[in-house]
C-alpha cells in the first residue's frame, strides 16, 4: 500500500478513535446536550454564558448549550427581538435549527424559552412526546388550564418537568420557612414591576417573579385572592390557612426594584432576589436527577393566585376561591386531555 494511503488511513482510525474517547468522557462527565426553544428572550443569552463558559462553576459543569430553534411570536416583546438574539447565539457558535423537532434530535435535554407563554402548550407537549426532560421558563403557560395539562402530560409521560422564575432561588427567600431567628411565617408583601401581555391574564407576563417569591416564603395553602387594581398598581391580597396574610404590590411607571418583607413570629426581615446562576444551577441539578426543586402542587397554586386575581378584578375586587378556581381548572384541563 502507498505511503500517503496509510497514512491518510491511519489518521482517519486515529480520528474515530478520538471521536468515541471523546463521546465516551462527556457519558463519564454526565455530560449533558441541552437545546433552546424560543430565541426572543435575554435569558437565552445569559443562560448560554453560564452553562458554556469556558470554565463553568461547578454547579453548573456538566450541561451544555448545543443548539436553538428561534420560534417567536407576533407580539412586540418576540417579533423585535428574536432575530437579534437568534443571531447573537449562532455567532457563539450554537446550531441554529429550523423545527421543534430537528432540536430535539439533537440534544438530551431542553430549556423551553419562548417569551409568549401562549405558545408554551404546543411546545411542550412535543418535547415531553419525545421523552426529553424540560424546563419551562416563566409563564410555565398562558393560562392555569394549559399549565395543569402541561404537568399532567409529563407525569402520564414519566418525563421530567419544572417551571421557576429566578427570583425564587434568592438564599434569603429560601431559607425563611426554616428560619430560627424569624419563627413561624405570619405573612410576606412582595413587590416588583408589573407589565402586562395581551392574552394571557395580567400577573402571567412580569407580576410572576413577585409572586413566585411570594411563594418561596409562604408556601401552598392560600384560600382567597382579592385584587385592587388602579392605572400604576396592582394589589393583591391571599389569605392562607391559619390567617396568614400574603400581599403582592405590581408597579407600573413607577420605581419598581424586587423586593420582599418576610413577617415572623419573632422578627421581620427584608429578603432580595435570587439571579440567573443560581437558575441555572437548579436547572442542571433537575437535568441530573429528574427532580424539580419546585413542588408541581406550588406552581399550579401560584399561577392560580395570579389568575384567580383577574377574575377578582371582574368581580369588582371581590374574594376568590382559590381551591374552588383550581378545582375547576382540573376539569377543564381533563376534559381537553381526553378530546386529544
């Protein structure tokens, strides 16, 4: 044989070889190939600089960005922005592909980012029919009903599903159920900016972060929801069982940083937000253990308080079941389950 054919052969084995060692160390690393859906998002780019910068934390070693599917919407906050980020993420050197599927073929797990919660149903139902573990990115859906059906899909699957807002992940916010020093929570007033999107309901599009902190220190169990809302506020009020007064104040063109006062039985202290890395390192540690750091029970709750305070807002600020408004979501939910 010719010289130059051995050699060319050799280096060819020699580059197989490499190829599988490689594949083999990212199977021993847990190494994990993760895609984007839905590009109209900031998140997309800080999520992408946390999970594949060059040396990671080690919170979040082991999950990598390999490749994004634009999506998008008509409405501004998508339409304006998913070209720009779209194009940000392909120069980062990330596969840019042009269906749900071909994403999916592709990678191990996925982030679920679409800013347009309408949209996140139909999404997520094709991930979780492909078995592919997923995070959803806030809102979880764009109504209760379709948040219920999401969950359920997954667990009638067995495929791992979690939806969080960062700013649950604060220490602050997280340690207060079991915080000495404060005792027993007697009630939690969250704050922050408050923007509405046309077609879901008014808490869905920004007033989530305040409330998924609200939660983060309350817990489940809210009975009633009472909303007042006037052209720079909304004010929502939650009383759980016991008593326990939980209030969410969304501000509109006014100052509006987070910012939550925790009410215990033996002190009152002020908690601030959690940030994007300590997402991340609760989405890489569901992505290796297939189990949220969110009960399914308190996101279900938490978007039921959100829509229940628009049906409030109907009622002229009258009280709202809680258990009642879930109750009656389940069986919507149910029903459309069935008729697919």
């Amino acid at each position: 044989m010719h010289t130059s054919v051995r050699f060319c052969l050799l280096t060819i084995a020699l580059g197989v070889v490499s190829i599988a060692s490689a594949s083999a160390d990212d199977q021993d690393s847990g190494s994990l190939r993760a895609g984007m859906i839905g590009l109209d998002t900031s998140h997309v780019i800080a999520f992408t600089k946390i999970f594949n910068a060059e040396a990671p934390a080690e919170d979040v070693a082991g999950v990598k960005i390999v490749a994004g599917y634009p999506g998008g919407t008509d409405i501004p906050a998508s339409a304006d922005r998913v070209e720009g980020f779209t194009n940000q993420l392909r120069e980062s050197g990330i596969e840019i592909v042009e269906t749900i599927p071909e994403l999916i073929d592709r990678v191990d797990v996925v982030l679920l980012e679409s800013v347009d919660g309408r949209i996140h149903l139909e999404e997520a139902r094709q991930v979780i029919a492909a078995g592919k573990p997923v995070f959803i990115d806030k809102p979880i859906a764009g109504s209760l009903v379709e948040a219920i059906m999401i969950f359920e899909m997954a667990e009638r699957a067995g495929v791992p599903c979690f939806s969080s807002s960062s700013i649950r992940f604060g220490d602050d916010l997280l340690n207060a159920r079991h915080n000495e020093s404060l005792g027993p929570i007697a009630g939690c007033a969250a704050w922050g900016p408050c923007i509405y999107q046309p077609g879901i309901p008014d808490l869905f599009n920004y007033g989530v972060h305040g409330v998924e902190g609200l939660y983060t220190v309350m817990g489940t169990g809210c009975q009633t929801v009472v909303r007042t809302k006037t052209e720079d506020t909304d004010f929502v009020v939650g009383t759980w069982e016991g008593g326990r007064i939980g209030t969410y104040r969304g501000i509109r063109n006014n100052s509006a940083g987070f910012g939550f006062m925790i009410f215990g039985n033996k002190a009152i202290t002020h908690a601030g937000r959690g940030e994007y890395g300590q997402l991340c390192r609760e989405i890489t540690r569901f992505f290796k253990t297939g189990t949220s750091p969110v009960p399914t029970s308190e996101t279900i709750e938490l978007f039921a308080f959100m829509e229940a305070a628009d049906e409030s807002h109907r009622q002229g600020g009258a009280a709202v079941s809680i258990p009642d408004y879930i109750a009656k979501a389940r069986t919507e939910a149910e029903k459309r389950l069935a008729m697919e």
